[in-house]
C-alpha cells in the first residue's frame, strides 16, 4: 500500500516544483494561508520547546510557502514531520535547514500506520491530510491512530475540505472533470467531523472554519493581475483577503469557509 501512494504523491510532489516556478504569484495566498493557520494555532494552544510536536504532513513545508512548522516552534527539537511521500520529506528537510530548523525527524510514513509509541505525542497538527483518502473508514483508521499516538490531556488541531460549504457542488464538479490538480477525497461536514472525532474518544473543545476566499477564481484573478501590472495590485489583494478573514465570525462561517477545523482533546487516564 505505501509503495503506490508513496509513488503517486511524490509524482505530485515533483509536478508542484514545477508549477511553482511557472507561477510564483501563489504566493501571495500562499502567504495568507500560512498566517491564518499560525493565528488558529496561536489561539488554541501554547506551543512550548518541549512540547512533542507532530504534523501529518509536509505539503507546505516542502514547498517553502504556507509552511507554519518553521514558525510555530523554530526552537524545538523535538518536532516530528511525517508524508507518505519521500521527495516531500526530502524537500521539507532542505526548506528545514534553510530556516535553521531541525529536520531531523521528519519521516516518510503513512498516517494511518505512525511508527510512534502510545500516548507520546503532545500535540498535533493536521493540516488538511486526512482529506485525501478514497474512503471514510481510512479517515476513521487516521483519527484513530492519531488518538492512539496522542498522551492523554494531548491536543488535536485538525482541519479538512469543507463539506459543508456553498461552493461544494461546483468543486465536485471540478473533482469529477478530473481538473483537480492532484487526488481529493472523502470528506466531511462540521457535524459529521465532531461526531467521528467524538466517537473515537476525542473532546471537541472548540470548532471554526477558515479561509473564506473562493480560491479557484482568486488564483487565477492573481494571476491575471500580476501578467498585466507586475505586483502593483499586491496592497490591494492583501486587503481583499485580510477583509474575507470577517466571515469567520459570522454565523455562516461554515457555509464559506474552505476548510473546516478542530481543536480536540484526549482526555482520559493519564
Ligand atoms: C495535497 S497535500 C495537501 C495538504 C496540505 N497540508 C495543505 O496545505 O493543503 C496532501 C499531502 O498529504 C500527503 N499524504 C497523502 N496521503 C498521506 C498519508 N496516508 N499519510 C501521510 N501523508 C499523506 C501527500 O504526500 C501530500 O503531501
């Protein structure tokens, strides 16, 4: 199993390279992406140097761009980053020195199969991984081994596609015409999140969604923008998507929001 996956994502991980040199104007959101995820975790949680630290994938630290490993916690030792793809681990370990961060446990594993102790992890990030699986019982066999690998009073920051948001049957649309960029799976609604993650045992301490942007429109807008005035239009894009950060205190948040999060807890013995 890990060998075709393995294969499959690190095909990915070679054609994103690729894109990013013909479009480095990702960045921008990129940028954005990256500090709504450190201001979630900055809320949830106090992340501390000996705190074991695990993220379930290395997307965007490969990449150098919407990474947040590098940030949260520059100083700690004792962070572990995981992908079931090899060239992704290797990419993030070079983005790792380059930042003069410790790399030194990345590894290339499976989510669903950590090789990690019981209740050693103090807390985890999972940012939008389980959401590439064909099936739901693989994201219950992920959160279970999550909880598994979690020390008891343990946090779980976990984010996935939004099932629930107004725009998702033009995205399965876009799923089904095979224009996604790399393989999308099942997914979940903030209910059916809190009620998987509640019948593993987690406490769902609190929930939101984040990044309201219609990102499909806006990449290609910036895009645009940038081929017709250099970074010109820059401020202004800043500003749009700061200002689109307000939907997240609405009561429609789950209804615009392309990812819905988590913040759970283990609890239990310790
Ligand atoms: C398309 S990326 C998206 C996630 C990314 N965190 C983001 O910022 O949106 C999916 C990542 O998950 C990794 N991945 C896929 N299946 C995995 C698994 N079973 N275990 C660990 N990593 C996995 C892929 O190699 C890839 O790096």
């Amino acid at each position: 199993m890990l060998g075709k996956e393995t294969k499959y994502w690190n095909e990915v991980a070679r054609r994103r390279q690729r894109w990013l040199t013909r479009y480095p104007t990702y960045e921008l959101l990129a940028e954005h992406k990256r500090k709504t995820y450190i201001g979630l975790i900055a809320r949830w949680v106090e992340v501390t140097n000996n705190q074991k630290i695990l993220k379930t994938d290395l997307f965007p630290e490969a990449s150098g761009l919407a990474q947040v490993l590098f940030d949260i916690a520059p100083d700690n030792g004792n962070v572990i980053g995981i992908d079931i793809s090899a060239e992704t681990v290797e990419q993030a370990k070079i983005q790792a020195s380059r930042h003069g961060v410790d790399s030194s446990k990345y590894l290339c594993c499976d989510v669903r199969q950590l090789p990690l102790q019981d209740s050693s992890i103090d807390l985890v990030i999972s940012d939008s991984t389980l959401d590439h699986f064909p099936t739901e019982a693989d994201i219950i066999v992920a959160l279970k081994e999550l909880y598994r690998v979690m020390r008891f009073g343990g946090t779980l920051i976990l984010t996935m596609d939004n099932k629930g948001k107004l725009g998702e049957p033009l995205r399965s649309l876009w799923i089904r015409l095979g224009l996604a960029p790399f393989f999308i799976g099942k997914t979940y609604s903030i209910k059916e999140l809190k009620s998987a993650l509640q019948s593993i045992g987690f406490d769902v301490e609190d929930t939101t969604a984040i990044i309201h942007q219609p990102m499909f429109f806006l990449k290609r807008i910036v895009r645009l923008l940038h081929r017709l005035s250099a970074r010109r239009f820059d401020p202004l894009i800043k500003k749009i998507l700061a200002s689109q950060d307000n939907f997240e205190k609405r009561r429609t948040k789950y209804l615009t929001g392309l990812y819905i999060a988590a913040k759970a807890v283990k609890r239990g013995a310790s």
